[in-house]
C-alpha cells in the first residue's frame, strides 16, 4: 500500500510545477505586452501621433499577429496577464492627479463642458437605438449597443444588467473608442476648431479612456479635460441607458 507521505509529496511537487508554469507564462507574455506597447508608443510618438499609429491598435494587431503565430488560446493569454488587467483599475483612479493640477482651468468650464457631455451622451445613445431599429437589431444585441461610449465597466455592467450580453458591449466600446480616437482630431481638423480643449473634451466623451491615453500622451493638460469629460460620460449613460431601454421596451410593447 503507498504511503499517504507519498501522495502528499506528489501533490506538492505538481503544485510547484504549476506553480512555476504559472509565473514563467505569466512574466512571458506581460513581459511581451509591455514591450510591444511601449515600442508602439514609440511608433506612434516618431509618427507626429498620427491618428493610424495610436497604440491600442498597433500593439493590439501586434499581440494578435503574436497570438495566432504562436497558436496561443485567446483565453491562456487572457489568464496570462491578468494582473496587467488588475492594474487599469488603479490607473483610472490615477486620472485624478492631472484633473486636480488643472483644477481650476476645470472649474471655469465645467458647467459648459457638463451640458456638452450631457448632450453628447444623449445623442449617442439616440443615434444608436434609431439606426439599430433601423436596422431590425434584436432587442439583446441593441442593449448590448446602446453604453458603447461609456468606459467598460460601466457599460458592461449596465448593459448585463438590463439583459446584455457582456462580450457584445465590450466588442462595441472598444471598437467605438479606437475608431473615435482616430476620427476626432481629423473631423475637428475638417471643421476648422483647433482648441485643445474641445479636442480633449470630444476625446473623453466620444472616445473614452481610448481617447483620454491618446490625451495623456499629447498633454497632461488635455489629459485632464478627456479624463473629466469620460467622467462625466460614464455618469450620463448610467443614468441614460435605463430610461433608453425602459422606451425601447415600452414601444416595443
């Protein structure tokens, strides 16, 4: 009969082995997340920040081109720098430090800045629900699409909350705040507006923190009007997404 020492020093050495798999796959691929992000940010900086060469998108297709050479699970990826996932909830919360230096630059247009925001919250979501019905979504998916310009977690948990799908509100507020950081500095080039914080504040709202990190790397400045204006943001759509679903089911019906 085996020793129970025995199982238990078994057990012990395959803990160890996961273990340490755990931690290289872990350091392997943040390692590479992080290098590749930076050399983006390189990439991008050398570009004159052209709006093609922001970051999230390059080192996102990067990662992704990584990804599938490798033949490496989306998901073993996912696990694999969940700690660098950890870290954006202190780095939002790090978005106060430039807000409270230009405090009082703030203070002189928040309640323009405030009204904007509101507005813009409510045509997004509008404009989604109109061309969605347009279009003969299903109400699921149209819940899904209606926080899309909210940051992730307020628009996910919103959305779930109300009967959206999870992977569908992420899908939509990434892609809105890439394609709104590209598009926000050509529009406004396009209708001749050159002040910064206009800019940064159709960044913030259009963009989110997408479009506050392409802020921040131009600025701290204009990082802290992006930063306020996806504050704001966030606090609309919370309040907005309800009473658009309440609408939506109450015309449905």
């Amino acid at each position: 009969m085996i020793d129970a020492h025995y199982w238990q020093s078994i057990m012990a050495s395959a803990w160890q082995a996961l273990s340490w798999s755990w931690l290289l796959y872990t350091v392997l691929w943040s390692g590479l997340t992080i290098a590749v992000y930076l050399l983006a940010v390189q990439v991008y900086r050398r570009s004159g920040f052209h709006s093609l060469a922001i970051p999230v998108v390059t080192a996102g297709a990067t990662m992704v081109v990584v990804l599938v050479a490798t033949g490496t699970a989306y998901n073993d990826y996912a696990q694999s720098v969940a700690l660098l996932k950890w870290m954006l909830v202190p780095a939002l919360v790090l978005l106060a430090v430039p807000m409270r230096q230009q405090l009082q630059r703030l203070r002189a247009v928040w309640l323009p800045l405030t009204m904007a925001v509101l507005a813009g919250s409510a045509t997004a979501i509008a404009s989604t629900l109109g061309i969605a019905l347009l279009l003969g979504v299903d109400e699921t998916t149209l819940i899904s699409m209606l926080p899309k310009s909210a940051t992730m977690p307020i628009a996910i948990q919103g959305a779930q909350a109300l009967g959206g799908v999870g992977g569908i509100v992420a899908l939509n507020v990434v892609a809105t705040g890439v394609l709104g950081a590209m598009m926000v500095p050509w529009l406004l080039r396009q209708l001749r507006i050159e002040d910064e914080v206009v800019r940064a504040a159709t960044s913030g709202l259009v963009a989110h923190a997408i479009g506050t990190a392409r802020e921040m790397q131009q600025s701290p400045a204009t990082g802290a009007f992006s930063a306020l204006a996806m504050s704001l943001t966030a606090l609309c759509t919370a309040v907005l997404l309800p009473l658009a679903v309440w609408l939506l089911r109450l015309w449905s019906h």
